[in-house]
C-alpha cells in the first residue's frame, strides 16, 4: 500500500498483495469495531461520573447540554452530598478520639462508639441512597423573547434541544408551554396577571430571539390514590 500510495507501482509484490488482503481488511475491520466498544463504553464511564463537568479536556457534552439536561446541578447536588459524607466521617474520627480520652469505665466507651457508630453509618446510608436518586423530575425555562408583538414570557418544559455548528444553543423545543406578555411585576395591578396556555403540545423558540433565559429544576409530586 505505501508503494501504490508513492505511485512506485514496480515495487509491488502482487502475490503479498493478493494473498494478505482480506486478512489485512479483517483486521482493520476488528481495530474499528474494538474501537467503537471501547469509546462507546468510555462516554458511558465518562457520563455516569460527570467527569465531562469535572475535567474540561474531556469535551463529550457543551456547558448548555450540561445546563439543559440538568446534569449540571446533578452533579452540583451530588458533590455536596459526598463533601456531607466526608465530613460525618471526619466528624466521627474526632468524636470516636473525645470517648477514648473519656475517663470513663471501657464498657461505657464501647457502648458510646457503638451508638455513635450506628448514628453516623445510618446518616451515610441515607446520603448514599438520596445521591442516586435524581432530585428532580424536569427541566423547565421561562424564556423572555423578542416577537413583533413586543416582548413575550414563554414557560414551559424543556422537550428537546439544538445546538449549532460552534455548539451554540441554536433552538429550545417546549412542552406544555404557556406565554404572556412581559410587564413590569412591581405594579400591584400586574401580579396576578395570568399566563395562557399553547393549544399545541409543542413549541419551537429561537435562541437568536431570546433576551434572558431563567433554568429551573423541577420536582413532580405524585399524588396518593384514595
């Protein structure tokens, strides 16, 4: 191949050539295969422990996939609570070292480090359980858009999202949408002033029009059955 690519054609052994080919393309075809498991299950590692978020020269994900899908605040809220574990952990070492300079009988020491022991080690369950369990259901924004009508509130669920070619936020489909005209929530008069609700599920902004974009996080309460 490097005597076809140098145009040196009469260097060509075709025998070689004729006999390694379809090994040659077999295992090319393996080194691409592996090579697709392989990054497939290195983006899988990568998402799973927000490492895209903690070390930037793994750019897998954009700072707006992070914010729009959430995964920003997740990971937020999940290195809060591993600082909370670390610190009951080095706050029982402390407490742990008080009791043995107690001057107190041995069997009281045992009893309160057992206590002590099975109060923290409960704490750290309940962190450990709560940090795999997402903290919200859904992502909605209140965007405030330019129209020909004037400045317009949309609020709603985050269906969909799409980024440019210099990954850009391009467009936000919403769900669910609801929209009003924007006004100035000083005036008493304007507190209370309703937003009306999109006959359509969907609902398509440009975020070349958008002026502010406000990102919340939201929780679905289900309501008990009676």
């Amino acid at each position: 191949f490097y005597f076809i690519l140098n145009n040196t054609t009469d260097k060509v052994d075709l025998f070689i050539l004729n006999s390694t080919f379809l090994p040659f393309f077999c295992y090319t075809l393996m080194q691409i295969f592996i090579g697709i498991i392989l990054a497939l299950i290195a983006k899988k590692f990568i998402l799973k422990y927000y490492l895209d978020i903690k070390f930037k020269f793994l750019p897998i994900t954009t700072e707006w996939d992070q914010l729009l899908s959430g995964r920003l605040y997740e990971y937020d809220r999940i290195l809060k609570i591993n600082l909370t574990i670390q610190g009951l952990k080095e706050f029982k070492v402390g407490v742990l070292s008080k009791i043995d300079n107690l001057d107190i009988a041995k069997k009281e020491k045992r009893t309160k480090k057992k206590e002590i022991n099975l109060k923290i080690r409960g704490e750290i369950k309940k962190l450990k359980k709560a940090r795999v369990v997402p903290d919200y259901s859904f992502v909605e924004i209140d965007a405030l858009v330019s129209t020909a009508c004037g400045d317009m509130i949309y609020k709603g669920r985050i269906f969909k999202y799409y980024l440019g070619k210099d990954n850009t936020l391009d467009k936000i489909i919403m769900k669910d949408a609801f929209r009003r005209k924007f006004i100035d929530v000083k005036d008493e008069a304007n507190k209370n002033l309703p937003f009306y609700e999109f006959a359509s599920k969907l609902f398509v902004i440009k975020y070349s029009e958008v002026k502010n974009l406000n990102v919340r996080f939201s929780f679905l309460e289900k309501k008990a059955e009676m």
